[in-house]
C-alpha cells in the first residue's frame, strides 16, 4: 500500500505535535499537584492517534474497494 497524505493525516499530525510541545512547554504546571495535567495530555493524545489509525483503516479499505473495481472492469473488457 502506498502511503498517501490525507488532511486526516496531517491534522492528527500537528495536533500530536501541538499536544507534545504543549506538554513538554508546560510540564512544570501540568506536573504541579498530583501530575494529573500529564495524564489528561497523553489522554487528548490518544485523539490525535486515533485519527491516524482511522484514516489507516480509511486508506485500507479504498485500496482494496480500487482493486476490486479494476478487476470488474478488467473482467468486463474481456
């Protein structure tokens, strides 16, 4: 499968790397108290993986629905 850059993509991307400057910026205060800030970022960061794996699964799924409309049309030609 090739890879392909989808908004998906790209957006998860930066909202991961907004996610880990965030946190290593403000690690002092989301550490302060019990830490719970840190644990609260890796949790918004699981939104930001979560899109990647969806849009996986998106590319995937396209690319096998590609291959079995070649080979109808393939078949049909025939």
């Amino acid at each position: 499968m090739k890879y392909k850059a989808t908004i998906l993509n790209v957006t998860a991307g930066l909202f991961l790397l907004g996610c880990i400057i965030n946190t290593l910026v403000n690690y002092k205060t989301l550490s302060a108290g019990e830490g719970w800030g840190v644990v609260y970022m890796f949790g918004i960061g699981s939104f930001g993986v979560a899109a990647l794996v969806v849009d996986l699964v998106i590319q995937v799924i396209r690319n096998i629905w590609k291959r079995k409309r070649k080979a109808t049309d393939n078949k049909s030609e025939n």
